[in-house]
C-alpha cells in the first residue's frame, strides 16, 4: 500500500491562466568564487588523500618485506640443508612419483 501523498498544488490565476514559478536569483560574484574554492579544496582532499593511500601502502611494503626475506632465507637454508644431506648419504636429490 502506498503512503497517503497530498494532492499536487496547482498555481492558477483567477482568470483561468498558470503562474509563473518565481525564477531563482542569478548567483553573484561570491557564490562564484565560492563554487570555484570549493571545487579546488576538493580536489586538494583528494590529492592528499590518495597521497595518504600511498604512504600507507609504502608503509606496508617496509613492515612485510623483512618478514619475506627472512622467511625466504629460512626456506633457502632449509632446502639447502636437505640438498646437502641427500648427497652425502647418496640419495637422490630429487624424486619424480608418477601415477
């Protein structure tokens, strides 16, 4: 069921004719200079914010890289380690299993 709406105004004359709808003032000089301010001040935000997103990112970048290269080291050494003791016991270094 639709909400109760109030009937649509209609502006007449007396004698039958529509009103005009009054026009709405011409922006001055201010609300121009406003508009432009704003419309700067805008795109300042969202420099600076895409510039913060960056940040962030790089930020990120230099907190998790450590954390990879130690695990990459830790992973080298180990097949390293693995390589090292095959060979001397003579097993081979690398096993296909096909099915």
């Amino acid at each position: 069921m639709e909400p109760h709406r109030p009937p649509p105004v209609i502006d007449m004359t007396p004698d039958g004719q529509f009103t005009q709808p009054p026009t709405p003032p011409r922006p001055g000089m201010l609300d121009r200079v406003l508009a432009r301010v704003g419309g700067v001040a805008l795109l300042v935000a969202l420099v600076a914010g895409g510039l913060v997103l960056a940040s962030l990112a790089v930020l990120f970048v230099g907190l998790i890289l450590p954390v990879l290269v130690v695990a990459g080291l830790i992973g080298a050494g180990s097949l390293w380690w693995r390589l090292r003791r095959a060979r001397q016991q003579g097993r081979p270094v690398f096993v296909v299993m096909r099915r």
